[in-house]
C-alpha cells in the first residue's frame, strides 16, 4: 500500500522507521504546503541529496541509504493523489477534518492522528463518508493496538478483579516553553495532546454513555492548560483522566474493581509492564509484553490489515464509537 504523510512534524519523523517496519506499506509522497518543508523532511530522512536522481521533486524513486524507496514531496495537495493509495495525517489537530474529508473525497484510505477530530459532528460525518466510499478512516491511537494494552483488556474483562468501579489513567511530560502544544492557545494544551491517551481505557472499559463531566485545569500565562484533570461520572462508576505538559506526575494507571486492581506501570500508554492485585497482599499476577519500537508500527499494521478487508463490523463500531466521544470532550473542554 502507497501511502503518503500530510505534515511533517516531530510524530511524522517517528512514523516513517516504524512504517519500514511493516510489510505491505511503503511510503511514496509527503505533503507539506509551506515552502521546502516536505522537501528538507525527506532529505533529513532519507538522506538524500540535493539534485541527485532520486532526491525530492525528481520524477523517479532510487533505492537510498534507508534501504528504501525515498518518496517525492510535494506543495500542492493535488499532485499527492495520483501517488498514493492512503495518507497519514499528521499535521496540526485543527487541520485533521478538513485533510480528512479531501482525502476521502479522493478516494484513499485515511490513517489520522489523535485527536482526530475536535468536533463530534465533524468526526460524525467523516465516518459516514467513509462507509458510502467503501474506504478505512481510523483514528492514530497506538496505545490501542499494543500487544500490552489489549492484554491488559483482556485481563480485566476476564472479572479476576470482579465488576470495575473506578479508573485513574495519567500521562504527563514537561514540554520545552517554545513548542506549539504551549503557544498555541486556541488549539494547543495539555488535553488537545494529550487526552485522547487518558481517555482510552476509560472509554474501552465503561463506554461513552457518561452521565457527566468535569474539567479541572492549571494554566501558564498565556492561558494554555498546562495540567488538566477530567473526572467522569457513570452510573455506579467513576473515573479520572490526568494530563499534563507542564507538571509532573507518576503516568500510571489503575482499575480498581471489587475483588481487586490491575495497575500498569509509567509509562503505561507504552504497556509493557501490569500487575493484578487483591485483597491478599502476597497474591499478585504479573504480566509483560513486547512493545517495539515508537509503537506507531502496531497502528500501521491493524490499518494495513483494514484496508485488506479484514475487520469484523463490531470493532469498526466500537472504535468509531469511541473516535467520537473524544471528538465530543474535546469539543466540551474548548467551551470550558
């Protein structure tokens, strides 16, 4: 499968060895609408250069120093399609609907990074699109094709730890003050990054039906969250989703249940590492998986292996399900 990148930011750079990891996926185009941008990524990373047959902007593809084809980059949007079967969205969240929908428009498969959109309606009808045109939309949450988190579900949903009744899930790092995600006060901050992470295993494990939703933040000086916390209310259940750009914290998390607890160590969206606890203190099961490389190349495969046809319908509308409630609490945390 072809597959072109739209944006060439720090997660497209991770994306391109993981992509050389999977097989049947090459990456051909890479779009960048500021001048030189897509040009100066793929020399960077395949290190090319400039003017050699091959290089960005020539008419063929030679083998480079990456051991694989180095793909052309391109200016205008229009001259990508005829170069790939799918795209890979990775430029900035405020981007990703409009990106997503040309896409389809154009008839290829559509890999977006989290959050995919930060609209419910929006990440509503690109999914309707898709269904009509036959086409993949899936939404870039690695942790959620892990070998460790799916085993860590697998666990939970065995009940050894009895009916859950509370999840707590933290993911927080300390960015540098000049980057985006901490100047960008319209669509930067800590939730718009990093939510969609927190967020995964409460939506997986109690579901989108929510009876509320409460947002508590710290702000930097320019008024860009720096540290979020979103505590959920269910029927019977709580939950807590913690995140943070500019405070620290253990990034953990645990599942509490009525016979006892599962609890996956930092950096646990990484899982390779949990732990069932119970009452019995001396009574633990342990678990470790693998977790390759940046991860990005589980998502790749399972996005390879959908374009093949080879999903079953109820996990498309679970997934689906899910891509929506976190479109909608971004949409909820922009109008706190």
């Amino acid at each position: 499968m072809r597959i072109g990148i739209i944006g060439t930011g720090r997660i497209a750079k991770r994306f391109v060895p993981e992509c050389e990891s999977v097989s049947g996926a090459e990456i051909t185009a890479v779009y960048n609408p500021h001048e030189g941008s897509g040009e100066r990524f793929v020399e960077n990373l395949w290190k090319k250069e400039p003017g050699k047959e091959g290089s960005p902007g020539s008419s063929c593809c030679d083998n480079d120093e990456r051991g694989s084809k180095s793909p052309r980059a391109f200016e205008k949007i229009e001259e990508l399609w005829p170069e790939v079967d799918a795209v890979y969205i990775a430029s900035p969240h405020e981007t990703h609907y409009n990106y997503i929908m040309t896409s389809l428009e154009q008839g290829k498969h559509v890999l977006c990074e989290k959050p995919m959109t930060l609209d419910k309606d929006e990440a509503s009808r690109a999914f309707l699109v898709a269904k009509n045109k036959g086409l993949v939309l899936m939404e870039g949450i690695k942790t959620a094709y892990c070998p460790g988190y799916k085993k860590l579900l697998e666990v939970m949903g065995s009940g050894v730890i009895g009916e859950v009744r509370y999840i707590e899930s933290c993911f927080t790092k300390l960015e540098k003050p000049g980057v985006r995600e901490l100047t960008d006060r319209k669509f930067g901050g800590s939730f718009r990054e990093l939510g969609s992470y927190v967020c995964l295993p409460i939506l997986d494990i109690f579901g989108s039906g929510y009876e509320d939703v409460r947002f508590s933040s710290l702000y930097n000086d320019q008024g860009i969250d720096v540290f979020t916390k979103a505590d959920f209310v269910y029927d019977g259940r709580l939950a807590t989703a913690i995140c943070g750009l500019g405070v620290k914290r253990e990034g953990s998390l645990m599942i509490s249940g009525t016979l006892g607890y599962i609890q996956a160590s930092a950096p646990w969206w990484k899982t390779t590492h949990f732990e069932v606890h119970f009452e019995d203190a001396s009574r633990v099961e342990v678990y470790d998986a693998e977790f390759a490389g940046d991860g990005l190349r589980y998502e790749i495969e399972e996005f390879v292996r959908r374009t093949g046809g080879t999903i079953e319908p109820e996990e498309i509308a679970g997934e689906q399900d899910r891509s929506m409630a976190i479109a909608k609490l971004m949409e909820c945390f922009g109008r706190v």
